[in-house]
C-alpha cells in the first residue's frame, strides 16, 4: 500500500482542541458561552446516533448543547416557530436542523428560515450565494473538513486538477467552490457524466461524494493523486455475522490506497472532520455575532 492515509480521527481531535481553546479564552475574557441547538424532527436510528455524538463533542469543547427532539408528524408551522424561537434566543450561536426532514415538511422554507449569521451548516440560500462569489459565509461543515485535510497534505492547492464526483447542496457543490477558491481547475462529475473513469483518471483531487458504496475503483485513479471519500455506506458484513454491516466509502478502498497518493479511510476519514467543522463554525459564528476577530485556520 503506497498511499499516506489521511487519519480524520486524528485531524478532528486538534481541530476540536483549538475549538475549546478559543471556547475557555471567550468565557475568560469575554463571558461568552457558544451555543449549538440541534434539531431533530423524527426517530430515525442513524440520525438519533449523530445528534447524540454532536451533542457530546459540543459540550467537550465547552460550549452549550440544545437539543430539540420532534415527533415525526410535527407540522411545518411548529417547526418554523421553533427556528425563529432559536433566531432570537441570544444563548443560541448556532442552528442546525438534522437532515432529511420528513416527506411533508419543506426542507427549503426551514433551511432558509435559519438567521443566516447562526447558519452552521451553511445551507441558507445566501450563505449559499456568498460562498459562490467569494464573500465571507458560513461554509458546510463536511467542505470544509475536506478542504482542511487537502491543504494540511499539500499546502497550496493552486493549479491542481480537481474532480468532485457528486452534484449535491450539501456537499458537492460547495466542495466544487471551495477547491475552485483554492485555485483548482475544478470538474464536478455526476451519473451522467460521459466516461466518467477517464474524467476520475486526470485528477490530482478526487472527491468522491455520490453515497454509491466502493463505486471508485483504483484504477480510475491518477498515481499520487489525493482521494478525499466522502461516502459513509452501511453494507451487509455476512462475515462479521448473520445480520452484521459495516461501513464503507464511496471508493474501493483497498486498491485506491495502492495508487493513491493520500486517501481518506472511512469510517475515521471525512465524518469525523465533519462534527469537527460544525463546532468550528459555531465558534466562528459566535465570534463574528461578538464582532470579536474570527478564529485563524478553522474557517475557509
Ligand atoms: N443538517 C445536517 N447536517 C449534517 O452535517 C448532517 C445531517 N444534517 N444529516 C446527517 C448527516 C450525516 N452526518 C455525519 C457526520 C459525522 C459522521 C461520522 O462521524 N461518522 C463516523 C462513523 C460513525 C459510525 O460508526 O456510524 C466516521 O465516518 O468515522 C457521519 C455522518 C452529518 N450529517
């Protein structure tokens, strides 16, 4: 196996301990508490497993936790109010509403009811827009995570070919922004991408964020090139034992890891940077709300 194997577990454990550096110096100095609210409308397992790691991380570094459980029939109505009771609730710094909502909720009307400055998770429409032409915006956590592990392997990221495989809001479109910020010659492929292989084959930055478990062979890789995987697949493991799964990427890890230069493993790759984002942008949001200097390296 040649390729350096970007530990994420390791990576968001600083980046965690930087964020609670900064959280003692704001309740030193300042008397500021960060807060996160979570909220959750449903009782999806997986869903119920993040919110409950989130919150744990949220309070390690020393900020406020909110949780916000909601049956799975609550209506739109309720749910609005409860947003704008977070958008005024000064203890709140920072809001972020579990995705996928149920069927009959609108995802986009809650998403964009979020006080953009608390936005976390970077989805409101005009974090969206100040993203796409360079402004200062709350950037999705799992970019971000993504783009700190790229430029902690190379440095400057300038001139490199970039390809993101995946056109979604949540993570392959800001990821396309913010690799072309860094001055990437930037591809984004998707299911009707024509050879989609030999698109995968010029890139010196594969990002693989399509939820297709091990779709990305090795040999679709450049030699040497950095494979970020984005995927977090449950798949059955009949080997582990009748009924078992476990989790695999949107790459085949195995063989990408013999010509890869870098590859993220997962599970301990991309998720962790993710949580580790989000409580980065906490601490960023509430800086900036304090009109107090923003937090050097965790942000975009
Ligand atoms: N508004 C919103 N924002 C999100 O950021 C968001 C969301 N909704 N809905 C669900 C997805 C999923 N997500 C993960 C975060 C960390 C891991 C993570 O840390 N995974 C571990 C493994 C965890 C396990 O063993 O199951 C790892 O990859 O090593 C996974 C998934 C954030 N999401």
């Amino acid at each position: 196996m040649a390729a350096t194997i970007i530990d994420g577990k390791a990576f968001a454990a600083r980046v965690r301990g930087q964020v609670a550096e900064h959280v003692a110096r704001l309740k030193e100095v300042h008397g500021l508490t960060p807060g996160l609210a979570v909220v959750l409308v449903g009782e999806d397992p997986a869903s119920q497993v993040y919110v409950r790691s989130k919150g744990k991380q949220t309070v390690e570094v020393g900020m406020a936790s909110f949780e916000h459980k909601l049956p799975a029939e609550t209506d739109q109505e309720t749910l609005m109010a409860l947003v704008e009771q977070l958008n005024s609730d000064p203890s709140v710094h920072g809001i972020l509403v579990q995705l996928p909502l149920p069927d009959h909720l609108d995802e986009e009307a809650v998403l964009n009811a979020i006080n953009p400055a608390k936005d976390v998770d970077g989805f409101h429409i005009s974090n969206v827009g100040l993203l796409g032409t360079g402004q200062k915006a709350m950037v999705p956590c799992t970019p971000l995570g993504c783009l700190m592990m790229l430029r902690e392997h190379h440095g400057s990221l300038s001139g490199m070919d970039a390809v993101v495989i995946g056109r979604s809001n949540i993570v392959g479109k800001p990821m396309a922004q913010l690799l072309l910020g860094d001055s990437c010659t930037v591809t984004i492929a998707h299911s009707r991408t024509k050879d989609l292989p030999e698109v995968v084959r010029r890139a010196d930055i594969v990002v693989a964020a399509v939820g297709r478990p091990e779709m990305v062979p090795g040999d679709w890789i450049k030699p040497g090139a950095s494979v970020i995987d984005v995927g977090i697949n449950r798949v059955p493991a009949p080997e582990k034992g009748d009924g078992k799964t476990r989790l695999v990427g949107d790459c085949q890890f195995d063989s990408c890891a013999e010509i890869a230069g870098a590859i993220t493993p997962v599970p301990g790759g991309v998720g962790p940077m993710t949580i580790a984002c989000l409580l980065a942008n906490t601490l960023t949001a509430t800086c900036r709300a304090a009109g107090l200097p923003e937090p050097e390296g965790l942000t975009a």
